[in-house]
C-alpha cells in the first residue's frame, strides 16, 4: 500500500516558548537525545512499510541549516524528504489543504500527519493495521493517550465508543472535564478528508464575502483540524481513536525538551542501544541513559547522568558534574562545574568551580497519566522556577553560582544570577520584585524587557 507521511514544523512565530535556543536554529532542528527533534518523527516514518515520501511542511523562509538537514537525513533513512514552504501560518489543517497536489501525487491511498513538536514512541504501524482491520477507505485516525483529569483540560478531548473507538465527541481545550483521552497531535488520513477540509474552506470564503476584507483568500485558507474539522467529524462513524499506552509528551518549551530526551533516551536501550554512551575503562563514569557525540571530548574524572546528551565538539573538564541537561556544540564545561537541569547553548563556556542549576518541570511521578505541564514565564508576578538555559555564547565565570535563570547569547556573566532573565545589548535582566542593576530611567518594578516574546534584531 503506497503511503506518504507529512510532519507540520510551524514556523518561527511558533516557537516563542523556546527562545532564546530557536534564536540560533529553527525549533524543529532542536537536538534532543542527541538528534534533531524532527529526525525522532522521520525515522518513526522511515519504518513503517509503504512510505514512499515523506513532507515536511511549515512556513520557516529556506534555511542552509534546514537544507543541510534534509539533505543529510535523504541519505541516512533513503527515503525522498522535501520540505513545502506555507506562503504564511495555515494552520494544523490550511497547510495540508494548500498542498493537497504534492500530497496525492503518486497515488498515495493514506497519509500520515506528525506535528513536530511532539516526543512519542510514534505507533504508527499499529495506527495503520487499526486502520486496515475496520476495512473503511474513508475513515481516519487520532492518536490518542490517557491524562489526568485536570490536565486534559489543556488538550483536546475525545470522548469515543468503548467498543469500536470511534470518536462521538471532539473538544478542542474545552472550559470543563470532557474525557480523560487526550489528542496527541498524530493522525491517519486518506484522501477523503480534504473533502472535509475542502468544506471547511468553502464556508470560511462564504463567511468572508459578507466581510471587507482585503486578505480574504489567505484567511479562509486558515484551518484548524482541531476545531474545524475533528468537531465536525465527530459522531460521522468516520473518524476513530487509537490509544496507546506508551510515552507521549508535547514540546512546547525548553523545560519540555530535557524531559523529552529523557523519554528518547530510555527508548534506545530498545531501539538503539549503540547511541548509549557505556562505562569503559579510561572512559568518564556514566549514570543511566547518556548520549555524548563521537567527537566530545570527556575527562574521565567527569561524571555524567542520568538523562544527559552531550553534543558534537563538547569539551568536559577533570571533575564534571552533569545531571539532566543537555550540552549542545562546541560548549566547555570546566574542571569541577555543576551542572544541573540546565540546557547549555551553543559554544557556551563554564568557567571551574561553577554551578549552574535549575529547576525540573517534570509531569507528577506519583500519577501514571500526569503530562509536563505549560509553563508560564512568570506566575504572581515572579519568574517561574525552571530550568536554567545558556543561549549560545554565553560565557560564566569560575566560583559562580547561576539558578533557575535565562541568559539571552552572547552575554559574558561577571557574578552570580538568581530566578532571573539575563538580556544582552541595551536591555537589563530583571523581574518586578527585583532588579540587579537599575540603569537610568528605569525603576524598580517596571515591567521586564520583552525580548523573549519579539524578534532577536530589535535587541
């Protein structure tokens, strides 16, 4: 059965969450367990037989890092990947609609569609066997897992038939408890649902003439599945859940991103044992799942786990401490540095001495269907305790000590930071209660600098 496979990677208004690491590189490029985070989903896709392309689709402007990646995954998976360049934001359902052609072309009887920032075990040889059993061409899928009762709220719901699993009811993010099954951004398609789709467009253009609008044709092409299109479905016996019991969880911010490795780092003890990094003589004493690159250099005093991913070109000093981060190219760590639940950026330097810690924002161990919870940068007005991120280029002093803190590239610390946001350029690190320095003509209490919800040039 010919299939194609279509991963949605947004674009860069989409990962404001994950600044300041999507400065450096678009957020779908994001090394996690050692590889880029959508190389996760391509692989995933890469396996199931039948898939004979694989698309993916944003609205990011042609990248050389982007280009290079497509090029280099080509070769390592021998699959045709090509990347569709949305004219603007789409939407989850706007895009594969605009690409319709490039999607049927080639005859493919189904598709699967992946959005990106997504971590899972990726079941998508059981969505399709599912699929195949029902023996209904013009269905379609969802996968779906189980959370908690007050954490599904942040999801959307599907309450279906316990014996058949077709879904009866479909809330996008609803205001009350609807069902404890949860969507998790993964879905089966065949070519009837640009039909759906097509519906949808159809009424957005209607809706559209009875408004002056000089951008008419870009909005009605702006579609939701979510909402637009799942809502309908429900109740159709068209569209059905897939559950899966395995892990799932979103991307959203950088906290969610050492989570994520950690659940891709558990899951190569099956799937790729080889990209675990092992206790050798001479070697650096590893504690549970460790990725460290070929090309790292590692003292063998260092210490190093559980959940850490060392990148291409890392140096680690004589006494290294590392737990639950993740260290990406060309960063040095000093003899005896700390580091803890922190993501260090790209060419970033740790002088000796120092630690840098911050604070996990990991789903409830006590609760088998707690999901990582959307964190907000600040809460009663303080900035939320969470893991510590270096941008790239940022260099700490020896004998320091940096917690719970954001430090925006190319910024050289000169003493130790706490729960703060340390900006670069013209701009002062601070939060409403506390203010490390006060430059003239700017009081205590002032609202912080914006420069992690705007575009890096206008720091």
């Amino acid at each position: 059965m010919p299939l194609k496979a279509v991963i949605l990677i947004g674009g860069p208004q989409k990962g404001t969450r994950f600044r300041p690491l999507s400065f450096e590189v678009p957020k779908p490029l994001f090394p996690v367990a050692g590889v880029p985070m959508v190389q996760h989903h391509i692989e995933a896709c890469a396996k199931v037989p039948g898939v004979k392309e694989i698309l993916l689709m944003g609205f990011y402007q042609p990248h050389e890092a982007l280009s290079r990646f497509l090029v280099s995954a080509q070769q390592e998976f021998k699959i045709p990947i090509r990347y569709l360049q949305e004219y603007a934001a789409l939407g989850t359902g706007g895009g594969i609609y605009h690409f319709r052609d490039q999607i049927l072309s080639g005859g493919a009887d189904a598709f699967f569609v992946l959005n990106a920032d997504v971590c899972s075990e990726f079941p998508l040889q059981e969505m399709l066997e599912s699929w195949q059993r029902r023996g209904d061409m013009h269905s379609f899928v969802i996968l779906g897992t189980t959370a908690n009762r007050t954490q599904a709220l942040n999801y959307g719901c599907i309450v279906a038939n316990a014996d058949t699993q077709e879904v009866q009811h479909y809330v996008e993010k609803p205001s009350t408890f609807v069902s404890e099954i949860i969507n998790c951004g993964i879905y089966l398609f065949t070519p009837a649902i640009f039909q759906h789709i097509g519906e949808v467009f159809q009424r957005n253009q209607q809706e559209l003439m009875l408004e002056e609008s000089s951008n008419g044709w870009q909005r009605a092409e702006v579609i939701r599945l979510e909402q637009d299109v799942f809502t309908a479905l429900a109740g159709s016996g068209k569209l059905y859940v897939y559950k899966t019991d395995g892990f799932w969880s979103q991307i959203k911010s950088a906290g969610s991103a050492i989570y994520a490795s950690r659940l891709y780092l558990n899951q190569y003890s099956r799937s790729h044992p080889e990209r675990l990094a092992q206790n050798k003589p001479g070697g650096p004493i590893i504690r549970g799942n460790v990725y460290i690159h070929p090309t790292a250099s590692i003292d063998s005093t260092a210490v190093l786990g559980p959940n850490v991913s060392i990148g291409e070109g890392v140096t680690v000093g004589a006494g290294v401490r590392v737990r639950e981060s993740i260290v990406l190219h060309g960063a040095s760590l000093h003899d005896h540095t700390c580091v803890l639940n922190t993501i260090v950026g790209w060419d970033s330097t740790i002088g000796r001495w120092a630690r840098v810690e911050g604070t996990p924002s990991d789903p409830n161990p006590n609760d088998p269907y707690a999901k990582i919870d959307s964190e907000t940068l600040f809460r009663d007005g303080r900035l939320t305790p969470s893991i510590t991120i270096l941008g790239c280029s940022v260099t700490i002093p020896a004998e320091v000590v940096i917690l719970n803190s954001i430090v925006l590239p190319h910024k050289e610390l000169s003493r130790s930071y706490k729960n703060q946001i340390i900006l670069k350029s013209l701009c002062w690190g601070f939060t409403s209660w506390e203010v490390p320095s006060t430059p003239r003509g700017i009081d205590a209490g002032q609202e912080p600098c914006k420069c992690l919800t705007s575009t890096p040039d206008r720091h």
